[in-house]
C-alpha cells in the first residue's frame, strides 16, 4: 500500500513561525516544509502537495499565512486543495491567533496558553486564554471551520507570545499543540 503523508497545518508563515515549526518537527522526527513560509503564503496547493508527496516521513508540518488580507487567499486556497487531495492525510491544525483588522474566527478543540496549560477558551495572540469558548479570532483560520479536520488546537503567535515559545526555548507550545495533534488524531496507533 502506497503511503498517504499525515500532515498538519499551521495558520502562521512569519519568519519566527518558520523557525518554531521547523525546531518542533526536528523534535518529533517530522518534516516541515519550510519553503511553505512567508507572509502571505506564495506557494499553489498543487506546489505543495508535491513537496509533501517527496517528503520521507510524517508527520508533514506546512505553513500558510495570508498576512492580514481579508478575502480568501492563496493560503485558504491551498488548504482547501490540500485537505480535498486523495494521496494526503491532513490529521489536524495549529489555529494560531492574531490581532487582524479581519473578524475572522474558528472553532478549536483546545486551546494551548503560553505556560502550556491546556483551555477550553481561545487563545490571544499573547498566549493567554481569551475570553470566547472554544473559539480563536487569526488571520488564515475561518477556513478550517469548512475543512472537518480530526483536530484543531488554538495557541498564541508562535515563536513568540512573550518569549516564551522562542526557538531558544525549544519552541514547546509549538511542539506541545503537534503532540496533543498526533494525539487526538490516532496518529501513532496508524503507525502501529
């Protein structure tokens, strides 16, 4: 059977994301795909779905970010290529929060602070629980409410919220939302 790469979105492509990513998938022994960074996204689903076809071993971690813009972007459009592609398994999300000019929001499953504590509330871009139920306010995150992902985890903006999630630190809010991923997806029982 041929394998269908497990892959995890993240709602953030700035250059302190692209760094906490890649440190949290050199941790768990994934792949990230780092050329999925930047803010917007400049990469096509089709242009992703190959670099995550040509990757060894999962989970696959990628980057997309509109940077603010309030229609549908190239990051939303990749999402939905992606998560509709027949040879790729997205298992989950990391929503990540931020102060965009858009009212843009998604429903989450948890939510991570910046001391790593796990809520049922949404996260602000600061890492600190928010004041809405099982919802997170971001840029690139509306449309993970029309993809039915197995998992979606809210945090704060990665590699930051108040240094506490730096690539220095380990990057461990990062690291922990793709745990509680890999977790709640089944992940390692398909592994078995």
């Amino acid at each position: 059977m041929e394998r269908k790469p497990k892959v995890i979105f993240v709602t953030d492509g700035d250059e302190a994301a692209r760094k906490a990513v890649e440190q949290a998938s050199r941790e768990i022994g994934g792949r990230c795909i780092s050329h999925s960074s930047g803010n917007p996204s400049h990469l096509t689903g089709e242009e992703l779905a190959s670099l995550i076809l040509q990757t060894p071993n999962d989970p696959v971690l990628v980057m997309f970010d509109d940077g603010g813009y309030r229609e549908s972007g190239m990051g939303e459009t990749a999402m939905h290529y992606l998560a509709n592609h027949p040879a790729i398994e997205v298992i989950g999300a990391v929503a990540v929060a931020s102060s965009t000019h858009a009212s843009e929001w998604a429903h989450i499953d948890v939510g991570i602070d910046r001391y790593g504590n796990l809520t049922e509330y949404g996260i602000d871009k600061d890492g600190l629980a928010d004041l809405e139920l099982g919802r997170i306010n971001g840029d690139t995150v509306y449309v993970l409410d029309e993809l039915s992902l197995p998992v979606v985890v809210g945090v704060g903006d990665i590699g930051k919220m108040a240094g506490l999630d730096t690539v220095e630190k380990g990057a461990p809010i990062t690291k922990l939302a793709i745990e509680i991923i890999l977790e709640r997806s089944g992940y390692h029982e398909s592994e078995v």
